[in-house]
C-alpha cells in the first residue's frame, strides 16, 4: 500500500473520530436521514432566534436521550442564506427592529454611549456570528450533546446544516464565540436545547 492510500486512510478515520467525539454525524457514511428534529437558528446582534420547521418560534427544545437533532444555521443578516430557508421559516422571522426591542428588554443598557447607536455600530462593524452548542455552565467542550462553532458570516450564500446526537441528559447553551460588539456577552440562549 502506497504511502499516500496510508496517509488518506488515516485522516478519513481520524477525522470521523473527531467528529463523533463532538457529537457531530451529519455527513458521516452511514448516518443516514434518521432525524428526530429540525430546528433553525438564525444568529443576530445579540442574540438567537429558534425556530422549528413550520415557522413557529421555540424558546427552548426538549430532546429524548438518542435523538438526532438537524441544527440549520445562518446569520439573519445573511441574505442569501435566508432566501434558501423554507418559506415557512423565512416568513417567521422577527425584523430588525423586533429583533432590537428584545435586546432591550434582556441587556442592561451600556454605561455610556447609546444603546441603538452601539448596536448600529456593531452591525457596521462585526456583521459576522457564531454558534456553539455546549453543555450549560461550562466553558469548555467537555461531552454531551455539543456543537464545536461554526462561523455565521454574513456573506454566506447557504445556512449551515449539522446533525447532532443527544448522547447525554442535561441542558445545552446556544452561544455566539464571534466578538460582535457591546451584546456579545449576552449572545446566547442557556439552557436552550434540553436532553431528558
């Protein structure tokens, strides 16, 4: 066997170790389309909107031990990626100014300078996103159910698709790693997908 077939053999298997160790088994031979649920997460300056298929807005998904979980990701600034969800999804979305009314009921308002004005800033600024999912209080990947970030730029043209497997019980905090201005601290969901 030629050093190269050895070489790709390796990575092929080095890489679905890797990914079945963070939980991942979309895009793995065999995985198949055995999915329990969908749900749609689109990432905004500061925060994240679920939703699951027929459009309807969830504030927090409940998983069975086992389950697989399709998460489609985008940046709701992402045009393009928008466009290519389903009409259900895409209609449902809250607009901007919505979507900054919620950021004002859940962030304290800046010590100085203005709230909308930061925002606005933000968005000029660091347009792009994340999203992680990982086991409720921890900062760190440490098992479970968890989802290593994926980049929301805003120039995707696709929303992202991974399947997940709920491995473990527990809560799972949906969280944005991408600086993205005054909110970013507060740009995720705890407690957002639970496995019983």
């Amino acid at each position: 066997m030629s050093p190269t077939v050895q070489r790709r053999e390796l990575l092929t298997a080095l890489g679905a170790g890797i990914t079945g160790l963070s939980g991942c088994v979309g895009n793995l031979p065999g995985s198949g389309d055995d999915i329990d649920r969908t749900i749609y997460v689109g990432g905004y300056h500061w925060g994240f909107v679920m939703l699951d298929a027929g459009g309807e807005e969830q504030e927090r998904v409940n998983l069975q031990r086992g389950d697989v979980l399709r998460v489609v990701a985008f940046n709701t600034g992402a045009n393009q990626a928008v466009q290519a969800l389903p009409a259900s999804v895409r209609d449902a979305l809250p607009d901007h100014e919505a979507l900054e009314e919620r950021n004002e009921e859940r962030i304290p308002p800046p010590s100085s300078g203005d709230f909308h004005e930061l925002l606005e800033e933000a968005n000029e600024q660091y347009p792009d996103h994340s999203l992680a999912i990982i086991p409720s209080g921890q900062v760190h990947m440490d098992g479970g159910m968890m989802m290593h970030p994926v980049a929301l730029p805003q120039n995707a043209t696709r929303p992202l698709v991974r399947q997940l497997s709920a491995t473990r019980r527990g809560d799972y905090t949906l969280s944005c790693l991408t600086y993205c201005g005054y909110g970013h601290a507060y740009m995720e969901i705890d407690g957002g997908i639970v496995v019983t």
